[in-house]
C-alpha cells in the first residue's frame, strides 16, 4: 500500500510557480514520473525476486460502492477501500505500508490505522494480535513528514524502517521478506499465523441498493 499520485502542489495551491513534485528516491528507483508506476516496480520487484504473489491495495478487482453505483447495473456489487485493506491485509503473510517523500498519502495513512486496529496490533488493547506484528512493515522516507505516520510506532507494534536512497528500498524489502519467510520455514503456522480472525468476521460486497438501505442520514 502506498501513494498513487505524485505531489501536485497545485492539488491545494492555485499558482503556477510551484513544482509538479519533490524529488523521490521511489521514483529515481523506479525510473518513472508516475507514483503509481513506482509502487508497480516495487511490486514487481517482490515477484521476480521471491515468486511471491504481490500485489497493492489497487489490484485488488473489487468495486467501491461509488463504482458499483456508476455501473447502473442492478447486480453490481461493491466493497468500501478500507474494507478491502482490512480483508487483505488480514490473509496476506506479509503487508508494507509505503510512504515516500513525493505522493499524496491521505489514503494510506487512514489505511494504516485502520489495519492496525483491525489486527489488533495497538499497544492499548490488551488482546493478542490477530497477526504478528512482524509480519507488518512501515516503510517511509526519511524526509516524509507526518507526525501521525512517524509517531505511529509508538501505539502500534509492527516493524518499522526508513529510506534515504533508492537502494535503501530494495534493501529494506529484502531484509524484511527474508525475515518472513525465514520465520515461515522454522515456525508452525500455528505459532506465528498469517491470521487470526473470529469465525463470525464476515465481509461482504453489497449491491448498490442494499448499500443505500444500510446508510444512516441525519
């Protein structure tokens, strides 16, 4: 999971002299302008190397309500974003939160705590995790500025890392998943699941009419 669209200062600024985006060591990675492309090499990357089936939160083939809605089409089913990180997240032997210095992050970074509740990995709950926390990584640039992000280790327990460089990502990646797996070749499924969840977690995608009747309006 990770920003898909550049920094566009002109997003929030109506000037003509700011620049389109902020130098990023993913996108010098990647070798691409598009944020999107980067997270896609990362991706990528993870296959090639590990055989791993990788994919990012928007690979995922499930509609947002909205989209269900566009559609017009009665059968249309659809299932909001963080519910569909949550339900992922959960059955994944391994999740990476990305935040790089160029990107707008809004969507991750609600992401992240969303998951981390829903794994029960905050350090207020007094409640095992669901999944373990080492199966869970933040990866963010050493420039990225969000005190929720950066301060996010503080409430949660999960595997944290930073990067400077470009190489600094495949680095930190590789020591991450040869970690996971290491972990998943010693240890019985049982002793260090991918997850834990009650029997009675249940998710579905609604069709746009019943998404409507669920809504409360004040």
């Amino acid at each position: 999971m990770g920003a898909y669209t550049l920094e566009n200062l002109r997003y929030g600024l109506d000037r003509d002299d700011v620049p389109r985006h902020y130098d990023d060591p993913l996108v010098d990675y990647a070798q691409e302008t598009d944020m999107k492309a980067a997270l896609e090499t990362v991706r990528d990357f993870i296959r090639d190397e590990y055989g791993f089936r990788s994919f990012l939160a928007t690979d995922i083939p499930i509609p947002t309500h909205e989209e269900a809605v566009a559609r017009d089409d009665p059968a249309a089913h659809g299932m909001t974003p963080a519910t569909q990180s949550k339900l992922f997240a959960a059955v994944s032997n391994a999740v990476v939160f990305l935040f790089p210095y160029a990107g707008l992050t809004d969507g991750v970074s609600t992401e992240l705590g969303g998951v981390s509740e829903f794994l029960e990995l905050s350090d207020e709950l007094p409640s095992e995790p669901r999944k373990p926390p080492e199966r869970c990584l933040v990866l963010e640039n050493a420039r990225f500025g969000s005190a929720t992000v950066d301060e996010h280790r503080y409430d949660c327990k999960m595997t944290y890392d930073e990067y400077h460089y470009a190489d600094d990502i495949e680095r930190s990646l590789k020591n991450f998943l040869d970690y996971v797996w290491d972990i998943d070749q010693q240890y019985d499924r049982g002793e260090y699941p991918v997850h834990r969840l009650p029997d009675d977690y249940q998710f579905r995608a609604y069709k746009p009419e019943e998404r409507r009747n669920t809504d409360i309006r004040m």
